[in-house]
C-alpha cells in the first residue's frame, strides 16, 4: 500500500472557474429569489415572471458549470456523481463508515486518484470527522471489498 500511496502526485488548486464553496454560496442568493417566484406564482403578471424563471435558470445552470464549459464538456461532478448516484446504490452494503474507502481503493486500484484531495481523505466515524492518510482508506477497503 505505501508504494502506491509514494506515487500519487499532489494535484494543484482549481485552475479555472471557482471552486465548490462559491457555488454553494450563490445557490442561497439564487433560492432568495426562486422561493419568492414559486410562491407568488400565480400572482405575478405573466410575462415578468416567466422572464424572471428564465434569468433564474440560466444563473443556476451557469452557477452549476462554476463558470467554465469543462464542467458541462469534459469533466464528471464528482460530488453530484458521488452523492446522487454512488451513496444511494450502495448505502445499504456499506453504509457511512465504509462507502468513501470503497471509492478511494477503487479509484486507486484504476488508475487513481482521481480526486484532489492528495494524500489524505476525511475519514467518518462514531467520533466525527477525522483527516487519514490514503493508506486507511486502503485497508478499509480492501476489508469491505
């Protein structure tokens, strides 16, 4: 395991569009403004409202792009990949504690890592949150594999 974990590069900082965070932040603006609309809906006159939506959509899809086409063209949502698709399919299996092992041994056993996180992982368990190095979660997935 240490001579696989010797050989992974450090992958450098976003280098285009911004990161996660700041799109976590501008989905609160863009929900201040999206709630009010479905609530008052049917209020609203209609072509005011329907331009409003379409403002609406277009920030959010190129709040989700993080204002570069390589999120839509070239690259996979990890996070959405992960939470959307990967937790739900095999939660039951593995459940909190060992679902992000079984990712990173995965990711490493082809050709990984595929992720930015270095040599580290954010390890979960009873306790809370823990920074590990790749090796736990290593021989945790090599257990759960």
């Amino acid at each position: 395991m240490d001579l696989i974990l010797e050989h992974i590069p450090e992958i450098p900082a976003l280098a285009w569009g911004y990161s996660r965070d700041v799109s976590e932040v501008w989905k609160i603006f863009l929900l201040l403004f999206a709630v009010p609309l479905a609530l008052l809906w049917r209020r609203l006159p209609r072509l005011p409202a329907v331009a409003l939506l379409a403002l609406l959509t277009a920030l959010s899809v190129t709040n989700y792009t993080r204002l570069s086409g390589k999120l839509l063209f070239e690259r996979v949502d990890t996070y959405d990949l992960i939470h959307y698709y990967i937790n739900t399919r095999y939660f039951d299996e593995l459940g909190y504690y060992d679902l992000y092992p079984a990712i990173i041994t995965a990711d490493i056993e082809n050709g990984g890592p595929h992720f930015r996180s270095g040599n580290v992982f954010l390890d979960q368990d009873d306790t809370g949150h823990h920074i590990q190095p790749l090796s736990v979660a290593l021989a945790k997935g090599q257990e759960v594999k």
